[in-house]
C-alpha cells in the first residue's frame, strides 16, 4: 500500500510539475523574464514557507538549530538547481512543452538518482540506499531497468523533435512556435537537464533538517509510521538558492530589455498576468510539496526521483499533444512522439514494480 501512495503522490506531484508553465500562456503583454519573476516569487519566496508552517511546528525552530554549514551547502545546491530551473524556461521556449522537458528532465533523472546514490556508497547514511546495493539486489537491478527505459523514451522523444524541426517551414512554425529554435534550446536544455539535478543533491545535504521534524512528528505521534511533510523545511533553505539566480538574472534582464515597466503597464491585463503567474509559480512547488509526501511512503531517493521526473516528462509530453505543439507535422513524426510517451509509461511502471520489492 506505502508503494502504491507513493507512486500516486509522485504522480500527483509530476503533474503540477509537467503542467505548471500552462498558465504563463495567459500572460498577455510582458516579456519572459517579467511573467517568470513574478511566478517564481511565489514558487521560491512566498509558498514555501507558508507550507512549511501550516505542515511542520517551529520550522523556523529547525533551521535556525541547523549548522550553518549544512544550511549553506543546501544554499549553494539550491543556487545551483536555480541556474537549471532559469534554463529550463529558456528550453521550454525553444523547444516547447513536450520536446523541451523531455530532454531537461531526462538528464535531471539520471544524475539526480544515480549521483547521491554513488556518493552515499563511500559516506554511507542510514536509510539511504547506495548504488551498489541497488545493483545488487532484484529491487535496485528493476528500478535501474526502469531508468534505461526511460532513456530510450526520451531518446525517441528527442528524435521526434528533430523530425520535427525538419519538417516544419518557416511559415508553419512561426504559425505554430514562433520561437522554436531547435539548436539554441537543445544547448540550454543540456544545461539546465545537468544542474536541475543539484535539487536532488540539495534535498540529501538538507536530509538533516528533514529528520528532526520527523523526529519531532514521530515523538507527537507514535506509531504513525512516517512524516509525509518533512521535506518542507528543507525547500524553504533550498529554493532560496533558487530565487537568488533567477532574481538576479530576471533583473538584469529588465534592465537590459528595458522590461520594467512590465509590472505597472496599465495598457494590458495586470490582474490577470499577475494571477496566471502566481497560479503558475504555486503549481511549480507543489511538485514538490507531493515528491516530498512520495518519497516518505516509497523510503527510496532513487526510485522516487526517477518516478518523480518520469511523470513529468510523462505529463509534459500530453500537454505538447493536446497543445497541438505537433500539429503540422507528419504522421510519422507524430507517431514518434506517441511512441516515446508509451516507452516512458512502460519505464514508470517498471520502476513502479521495483519499489514493490523492495518494500
């Protein structure tokens, strides 16, 4: 049963994930780096920490007890994870929902489960699960299949993008995306696919806050079993890295663009574009509000990340269809990128299977 909530929870948090950049097509009359501030004041700033207090007593009591170095490396992962986050809007504008979050989040899946459990084979910790004892034992050898064959769903995906950009004349795409730029977004998103994955990195370097609100919880509750919120206070350290590399580049560039007049442009919608964009920003972080919940039920970094990013790219490549981001393009093409989306299924539920084992 833990295995089956936490594959849900995942899910649930996958797609507010995969569907939070829906919103900002509301946005009306602001440039990117204007809607994308305003939206991550609240994913980063606001939200966090209003979670946190409605979920963990004295939250602030835990972080203030916290060594300054643990709160420090938590920091500078979220900084980290916040250059990733910024080029992963840049990937999504290039090479759209589907194809863009597919080949971001790929590259986040696999470092961000395979890297901290590498590490944690020389600096083991308890309850965490190191590579070699994945590989060597059915749960961790299927969880690893799993992650294979999402990376040949992604591959296919990727594929897909590229019969994509051949196919599309100029004329259609500047009807269909009229920023789809296939070289420039396939760089970013390599970029952003790396350094996203220094949240997951951040969560581990955080676990120590994470496991006194456990304690805390348990001592309040005995024979509760887990703490789903305990991840919270670790996302209010870790997404202030995060809003201080977008912060800093939203502003030059409002500088640069001469943008700043964006937030008080009486000719436009203003309610609305601030709405949307917080609308967005709150969705963002409830993706992680639910990994959170996930990870507590599932007791497994790895596969909780691998699931945690299948069903992104999962729900990212939906919304590209219903989006009809392939609209103009063959039959073939489209095709492809079903059959991608089929191969990422089939990896879910494959690792899906390898946490039923190991619980």
């Amino acid at each position: 049963m833990n295995a089956l909530l936490g594959v849900l929870f995942h899910f649930i948090g996958g797609f507010a994930s995969g569907s939070f950049y829906i919103p900002y097509k509301k946005v009306k009359g602001w440039n990117w780096e204007s809607f994308w501030i305003v939206g991550g004041l609240f994913s980063w700033f606001i939200v966090p920490p209003i979670a946190a207090y409605l979920t963990i007593a004295g939250f602030m009591d835990i972080i203030n007890a916290t060594a300054s170095s643990g709160l420090l490396i938590t920091y500078i992962f979220g900084v980290l994870w916040g250059i990733g986050g910024l080029t992963y809007g840049l990937g999504v504008r290039y090479l759209g929902v589907s194809l863009g979050s597919s080949v971001i989040l790929g590259l986040c899946m696999v470092f961000g489960a395979i890297i901290p459990a590498i590490y944690y084979d020389f600096s083991p910790v308890i309850g965490k699960d190191t590579f070699s004892g994945m590989i060597s034992n059915s749960w961790g050898l299927t969880v690893i299949i799993g992650l294979l064959i999402c990376i040949v769903g992604i591959i296919i995906s990727g594929k897909a993008g590229v019969m994509k950009e051949r196919e599309l004349t100029k004329e259609v795409a500047s009807e269909s995306n009229t920023e789809y730029k296939f070289a420039l977004g396939m760089f970013v998103a390599i970029i952003s696919g790396v350094l996203s994955a220094c949240f997951n990195f951040g969560l581990e370097a955080g676990q120590s806050m994470a496991t006194i609100a456990n304690e805390n919880w348990k001592l309040a509750n005995p024979n509760q079993g887990e703490f789903l919120y305990r991840n919270n206070v670790i996302y209010v350290v870790l997404l202030w890295g995060g809003l201080t590399t977008n912060f800093i580049w939203c502003m030059v560039l409002n500088a640069r663009n001469k943008t700043f007049s964006d937030y008080s442009n009486k000719k436009i919608p203003l309610l609305k574009n601030y709405i949307f964009s917080a609308i967005a920003g709150t969705t963002w972080f409830l993706q992680f509000f639910f990994y959170g919940m996930g990870e507590s039920k599932l007791g497994n970094g790895p596969s909780s990340w691998i699931l945690h990013m299948a069903f992104i790219i999962l729900v990212a490549n939906m919304w590209g269809l219903v989006l009809k981001e392939w609209k103009s393009v063959s039959k073939k093409t489209n095709a492809t990128i079903i059959a991608g989306i089929i191969v990422i299924i089939i990896s879910v539920m494959v690792v899906g299977y390898g946490n039923n084992l190991h619980n």
